[in-house]
C-alpha cells in the first residue's frame, strides 16, 4: 500500500458530472521548473534595471532584447513541458482505468468539440503576446486562464465542485478567466487557525476519498498537521462561478469522488 500525503494543489481528481459520466482531472505544471526560471530572469532584469537606472516597480526586460528572447524561450520550454507531463499522467491514468473497467470509453470530444487527442489541456501563470482592441500586447496571465473560443476547467477544492467552462470571449478580460477557486489566506494561516478543528475538515471531505494531510517539517509550526489543502482554505466555487457568468459559461459541474494531492 502507498500512503500519500497532501503536500502541495497540485491534483489528481475522480470526479462524477450531473449525468453520472466520471471525468479525471489533473493541475500540474512544470514542478517548480517555471518558478527558478522566473526567478532567475526576475534577478536578470533587476540587475539591467539598476544598469539603465530604471525607477520602475518591477524589473521588466525587453522583449527583442537577448535576455527577453532567452526568457520566452524558457518560459516556453516550461509551458511545453507542463503540457506533455499532464499528457503523460492522464494517460497512466487512462490505462489504469483500462485493467479495472476493460470496456471504459473515454468521451471527452462527444461533449466538447476543442479536445487534443480527446484532452481538454490549458495553462496558467504565463505570459502571452496577444490581439486586442487592434493593437498587440504581452498578456500576463497569474491564476487565470485563457478561454478565447474554447473550452476551460475551472477547480474547486478537494472537496467541492468543479467546472468545465466555454468562454464568452469576454474584451474586457482579455478572454481570461478564473483558474480556480482561489485561497482565502495563507498556507500556515489557515492551518493555525483549524489547528483543533480536524473533525471539522474531515466533515467537509465525506463521500470523497482522499490523500493524507501530512505535517509541517519545518519552521515555528513543525509538527502541527498541514490542513492547508482543506476546501475551508478556499473561497467558495459558486460564488467565484456566480461572479463570472460574463466570461465563461458553464458546460458541465463536476464533483470530486477521488482527490490525490501532492
């Protein structure tokens, strides 16, 4: 048997739509390589920024610049990277589902007609240049995602609804959209505070099987069980949902059955 433990919002999801169709969903990225690639051309473009006596809040590089080239290089590189290790996830778990169900259809293109290879597949936090209101722009998108003219996913929490969205190709946001329900507070924040409410968390999570909450291994808090991940860390889906009705429409409601966190 292998125990898991919640470690990071990084997910696995089993979920189950209105009609009783089980969908799997996963949030991956490109594990911490995306972070140390900003971070090093964050230094890079503070390090120019001081050369040029820029007075500007945040280190910036040109895009036709050698480090702004290199900088979308890698940024791309990272991008590609998240897409194929999501690629290669799903499909283990496609063939998982294979030995246990052998008659298991995958349907996904019968309900939305934009799947690659039968896969809704998007990113978040990047940057991208774009066309709006005639005239091109480097959209930077953190915790938003695109959704001009296709389909979106929208998670809740390990123990809440998720969404699979069609845009409304909205102008004014540039055709973005919520990634996801957001947190409430930070991390040890909402674990200090539900340090002797675990009952509660696990009140929220019935009916869904789940990872582990681990602990906190280092710092003031070491010891204390890691809660961050609970639904209670998180805003509420349907009122983020409520709240967007002009930039995305919903298409299908999931809920989780299965959550893997880590």
């Amino acid at each position: 048997m292998v125990r898991w433990e919640v470690v990071s919002n990084h997910f696995l999801e089993v979920q189950v739509d209105e009609e009783g169709s089980v969908w799997v969903m996963i949030h991956s990225g490109s594990r911490n390589m995306g972070k140390r690639i900003g971070d090093h051309f964050n230094s890079v473009g503070k390090d120019l920024n001081d050369k040029w006596h820029s007075n500007t809040f945040l280190p910036f590089l040109p895009a036709n610049s050698k480090e702004g080239k290199a900088y979308l290089a890698w940024m791309d590189f990272a991008l590609r990277f998240a897409f194929l290790n999501r690629q290669v996830m799903i499909e283990e778990v496609k063939d998982s589902f294979k030995k246990v169900f052998p008659t298991v259809k995958w349907i996904t293109d019968t309900i939305v007609d934009d799947t690659v290879n039968g896969l809704i597949n998007i990113h978040h936090n990047y940057a991208s240049m774009e066309h709006h209101y005639g005239r091109d722009f480097w959209v930077h998108r953190k915790g938003a995602i695109r959704v001009n003219k296709c389909t979106g996913l929208i998670p809740g929490s390990m123990g809440t609804s998720s969404y699979v969205v069609k845009s409304l190709n909205s102008r004014n946001s540039f055709c973005s959209a919520s990634h996801g329900a957001g947190r409430k507070m930070g991390r040890r924040d909402f674990a200090r505070r539900m340090k002797h409410s675990y009952a509660q968390i696990e009140k929220s999570l019935e009916g869904v099987i789940h990872t582990d909450f681990g602990e906190f291994t280092y710092g003031k808090d070491k010891g204390m069980k890691d809660v961050s991940e609970a639904p209670g860390a998180y805003r509420d889906i349907d009122e983020v949902m409520a709240n967007q009705t002009d930039l995305v429409k919903t298409i299908v409601k999931l809920s989780p059955k299965v959550s893997i966190k880590g």
